[in-house]
C-alpha cells in the first residue's frame, strides 16, 4: 500500500489542466511529471518569500498528524457456505473468506486456486439473516434438518451430484426467501452458528493490519431488492447479545431500524445499515414515502439517516450511481446497466421506477424531503462492494470468479445462467456480471472502532474495483497554492471539511471551492479525468444536476458546453491488454462553483474517471481461446465515486 501523502501530484487551476499527465508517466507519481514543473513555476514566488519557522521537535511534516492517512480497501458484502443462497454452490467457509481478504491463497470450491493481487485491510462476511447457517448443517446431513420435508428433498438434490439439479434447487431456495415463513425454523441452530461466526470474526481481527468487521445481510423484498448489509462497530461480547434480523422478522426494513435502535439502548453497542442495488427494486429503495405507501413521517426520516450512512453505489449487479434516463446529458452514465426488471424478472422496470433506484437521483430527493420534513433521510455516502457469493471478494478484472460458485472460470461462463427469470429475455447470464466494486475509507487506523467511525461521518468512497486514490474537500478558500502542494490533505483538513462533509453557509459574497486530488491505482488505466457532479434544488422547488470537468490529462481542450474531448483507447481486446500512453498518473485541481446561489440546497461528489482498460471478459476470451458476440462488452472504464459534500443556506 502507497502512503498517499507523498503520491498527490502538483498542479493548478484551469491553466495548468491541460498540462497535467502530457509526461507525468511513472507509477504513483514519484517521479517529477509536467504538471510539477508547471506548478512549482507558478509557486516560486509565492514560496521564495516565505520564512519558515519550525517548532523545537518539528521537522517531519507527518509527525503529529491527526487526520487518515491512507485509503484502506474492503468489501462490505461478502457471502459465504453459511449463507442460504450461496451454500448451495460454494463450498468456501467464513474462515476461507477470512483467508482469502487478508491475502492468503485458497482453493475454489471447483478446485481453482485464487489470491488477490493486494490484500484489502477489511472484511464484513455479511451472510444473510434468513436461515443463518442452515447450508452447512443441510449438507453435513444434520438429522434436525433433514426430519423436514424441505431439508430431506433440498439434501438429496444437492448431494445428488448433478450440476443442473443444484442450480435448479439452489433457484428455489432463493425464491423461498420471499415467503412469509422460513421453510426450515431452528432458532437454536442459527444461535449456534452466528455465535461460531462472531468467535471467527474475532479470531482473525487484528488491529492495526486487518479489521474483520462483524455484519450480516438483511434480505427482504427478495424480487425487489430492499437489501441492507448490518455492520458491528463491537466485536463477539456485544454482538452475541443479538441475533440477525431478518425478513421473517419483518419485511419492513424500517422495523430493521427500530431493532437497531433497541440494540444499541440495550448493549451500548454500536451498529450501522448500509442499503445496496438499489438498480433492481423497481422504484422501491428512494421512494418518498414509508414502506406501506403512507405518507413518509419525520421519526421514520430520522431513524433512516441514522442507521442508513452510507449507499452500496456498484457492485456485481451493476452500477447505480446514474442511469442515462435520468442524466441525459451524462456521457458516463450507461455503465454496467441493469434496467430490464427486478431481480428475478418478475417484474419488468418502468421508466418512471428509475429516479427512486439511482443515488444520485436519490441525493436530489432527500434535499425536497428536508424542505418538507427538516431531515434528510437520503443524506449518505457512497461505498462499492461485491455482492460475491463465492466466499471470495474478486473485483478485479483480471481476477473476477463471478456472482456465485454455480460455475467458475470456464471456456463458457460468459453465458451460463446466473439468474433465472421466467421470460428468458430477462434472465441473467454471465457477461452481464461486473467485476466491482470496493469501498476505501479514510479511517484514522486499521481497527474495526476506527473504520466504523468514518463509515459513519460518511469519509469513504467507492469504486468500480479500481484501487486509485482519491482526496475531495470542499471549503470557501481553497487556492491554487493548495494543489500545488504534495500534501494536500495539510490544505484540505485546515481549510475544509472532506468527503461527507458540511459546509457552512456562505458568508456575503462567497463560493465554495473544492479541492480534489486522485491517483493511478498501479495495477490499472491511467486516469482519464475527475469531474464534479453538482445537485440542488432550485427556487421553484424542482431538482438540478450538473456534470463540471475539472481535471484531465493530455492537452484537451473544454467546449462551449464545458464538455471534454474523449480522451482515447489503447485496448488490445484480442490480447487483453492496453498501454498507459495516454491519460495521467495523477491528477488535482482546486474548482469554485460558478453557479452557486448561497440560498439555495445543493451536494458536490467527484466522479473519477480511468481510460478504457479490458473488460473481465475479454481475460476470458483471451485465456480460453473463445469467441464471444458482439453484445458482449470487452472495454470498461474503471471509476470512483466520493461520497457528496452538503450544502445548506441554515
């Protein structure tokens, strides 16, 4: 892992854009690029005439420091044998995803072995709630188990040694989650197996180098999709105090919220929700009223803004931080699109479903909710995840083992059946998986308490699968000094607020400005460029978005409409391969909001963008020798996405 702080590039305002990344070319930028000599030219001055007095201990510009350091990586949605759907394939225990996330190698329940490229610094195992820990016992044969109807005919189906057979079963069990009772009850049995959970979980925690993060998946509206992940901020004591929640307790995730609030008055524990693929609930996930249709309250708000910090903006099911329906003028908005149905196509999607499944449409909404109730309940930040029901969290193109274990790296996994509908046009085959995503939280250290912390003050970003880095303050005074500096974060956090932020209402006169930095993942594309995405409401009560480009590599020049030229492809799809000759190893900029209209409620998030680089599809046709149609895509374009900086006139 890069220490980051000596990684962010020099650089300055509009003037100096078009210079950075011309010949910044080397690896996490330690190297003197263009964009340095640019805006060490343009510091000069600025710096000849500065006396510099150092206190009598000082000299390391990084001792003392009392804000993140570094990005640290995980996947806060991971699914294990434990959990109902994906015990039916895989075979990879809690601990083996343990194993696997701090950067041991395993074997692949078809016997492939897998590793990261990089570790990641944590983990949330987040198996569902429903029937916690039923496949194991199922498939020791567990004599309680099997004393039920549906435990005897799901055993002798899935040890019947027919691939077809498992995945036809493995349907039904998915689709019994949508009952109103468990097919198979033994509260004594998920008591034992979440307790043998937590005691794992603490097992492989270790403070200050990987952070096993207790959680489970609250899964209800299975079809549509109104999924949260429940995460622990304690470890196996307080956690033990409780039990899953799950849809059999209620399908109203509000209820969800009430039950996290009781454990917290009861324990002293912490805990937080975060809400995910959003893309397949069919208008449900943003709706702008309570989960009976009635009219949204100002305590059912509330409990939502607290509990809900953060939004899973792109994982395995597609990405869901735009849809081009909704952002037309947005260039970058059809990306890993899944708009057909719901989750099983059962239902197909409506035009006017889209702005309640969207974050960024769901950003706007919360703003009018506030006007209405004086509480935010979509005030959140943005983390990715992989959704994996592998027991393996695999966002890497070039390493991506697929939504479950039902089949793995093959010549023909590309179009092998992932999810069944009972329209075929609406099923879901391989290709259509992404290979994302990951969260990075900027966490004071690597501790369960410290990453817990961040994810609630919202100080955490997501991406595609990509590991780049990105800085985003906003503030009244930024300068084009401060991101001539290696050390912006010295700037931001001085100057600022970060990433989840509030900024104060402007004083007479003012605008805010943003400081935004980002850096090359080593292992992926250059980057293309960084924009700021803007929404607000305006005086007539209507939502507003805007896309400005900030920062971008080459020599590109802005249009009249602030539009960028693309910036090319270097993508060898046959080889699956691309060069790094265009784009830049780093990029930063200070911008000020030239639109600005202190009276009015607006959010800022930066979207960053990496050039084309080969598609998990296209590894796959390379290494197995296949041809794949046309409708198959073979480029992406990896990204990240901030969580939004607010503003309120009061």
């Amino acid at each position: 892992m890069i220490t980051w702080e000596i990684a962010v590039p020099h650089s300055t305002l509009h003037n100096s854009f078009s210079k950075i990344g011309a010949c910044a070319g080397l690896t996490l930028g330690l190297s003197v690029s263009c964009a340095s000599i640019v805006a060490a030219q343009e510091f000069q001055t600025a710096q000849e005439n500065t006396e510099v007095v150092l206190a009598p201990d000082a000299f390391s510009p990084y001792a003392g420091r009392n804000f993140p350091q570094r990005p640290l990586w995980g996947d806060s949605h991971l699914h294990t044998s434990v959990s109902v759907d994906a015990g039916t394939m895989t075979r990879l225990s809690q601990e083996q995803a343990f194993r696997f996330a701090r950067g041991e190698e395993v074997t692949t329940t078809h016997g492939l072995r897998a590793k990261l490229s990089r570790p990641l610094d944590w983990i949330v195992v987040s198996d569902h709630a429903e029937m916690y820990g039923l496949m194991p016992q199922l498939l020791a044969g567990n004599a309680e188990v099997l004393a039920t109807e549906k435990g005897k005919a799901w055993y002798e189906a899935l040890t019947a040694g027919d691939p077809q057979l498992a995945f036809t079963t493995a349907m039904e069990i998915v689709a019994s989650l949508s009952n109103d009772e468990p097919p198979i009850n033994n509260p004594k049995a998920i008591k034992h197996a979440w307790e043998e959970y937590t005691k794992t979980a603490d097992r492989f925690n270790e403070p200050g180098v990987f952070s096993a993060i207790i959680g489970y998946e609250y899964t209800t509206e299975g079809a549509n999709n109104l999924h949260r992940n429940v995460l622990f901020r304690d470890g196996q004591i307080r956690a033990n105090q409780t039990r899953p929640f799950s849809q059999y307790d209620s399908k109203n995730p509000e209820d969800l919220w009430t039950f996290l609030a009781e454990y917290e008055e009861r324990t002293g524990g912490e805990v937080l929700a975060i809400a995910h693929n959003g893309n397949l609930s069919n208008g449900r996930m943003f709706s702008m009223n309570t989960y009976d249709g009635s009219e949204l309250t100002e305590e059912i708000a509330s409990l939502r803004a607290r509990f809900e910090p953060l939004y899973e903006a792109t994982q395995i099911k597609g990405d869901g931080e735009a849809h081009p329906f909704l952002s037309p003028d947005d260039e970058f908005a059809d990306f890993d699109t899944w708009d057909a149905a719901n989750l099983n196509g059962t239902e197909l999607k409506k035009p006017e479903m889209l702005a309640a499944e969207y974050a960024r449409e769901a950003l706007k909404r919360g703003m009018l909710i506030k006007q209405e109730l004086g509480v935010n309940p979509f005030k959140f930040g943005m983390v990715g995840a992989t959704d994996s029901h592998t027991g393996m969290a695999t966002a890497q193109e070039d390493n991506f083992f697929g939504k479950h274990s039902g089949v793995e790296p093959e010549p023909n996994r590309w179009e092998h059946l992932v999810i069944e509908a009972p329209d075929p046009d609406l099923s879901i085959y391989g290709w259509k998986q992404a290979a994302g995503g990951l969260g990075a939280v900027w966490a004071m250290e690597n501790t369960r308490e410290a990453i817990f912390d961040a994810m609630q003050r919202k100080e955490t970003y997501a991406t595609t699968g990509s590991r780049m880095g990105v800085r985003f303050f906003g503030g009244y005074n930024f300068t084009q000094e401060d991101a001539a500096l290696r050390l912006p974060a010295d700037a931001g956090y001085k100057k600022g607020v970060p990433m989840g932020g509030n900024l104060n209402a402007a004083q007479e006169g003012e605008r805010p400005s943003f400081l935004v930095a980002a850096i090359k993942d080593p292992l992926s594309g250059n980057l293309d460029r960084i924009q700021i995405v803007k929404g607000w409401v305006d005086a007539n009560g209507e939502t507003q978005e805007k896309i400005y480009n900030v920062a971008w590599s080459g020599d590109r020049k802005l249009g009249e409409t602030g539009n960028l030229p693309d910036v090319g492809n270097t993508v060898d799809v046959e080889n699956a391969t691309w060069t790094n000759s265009i784009g830049a190893s780093e990029l930063v900029g200070v911008w000020e909001d030239p639109d600005f209209d202190p009276t009015l409620q607006a959010f800022y998030y930066a979207r960053v963008i990496e050039i084309p680089t080969p598609r998990w599809t296209a590894y796959e046709a390379k290494r197995f020798g296949v041809e794949m149609p046309d409708y198959v895509p073979m480029i992406t374009t990896e990204r990240a996405y901030t969580s939004p900086i607010w503003y309120a006139p009061s």
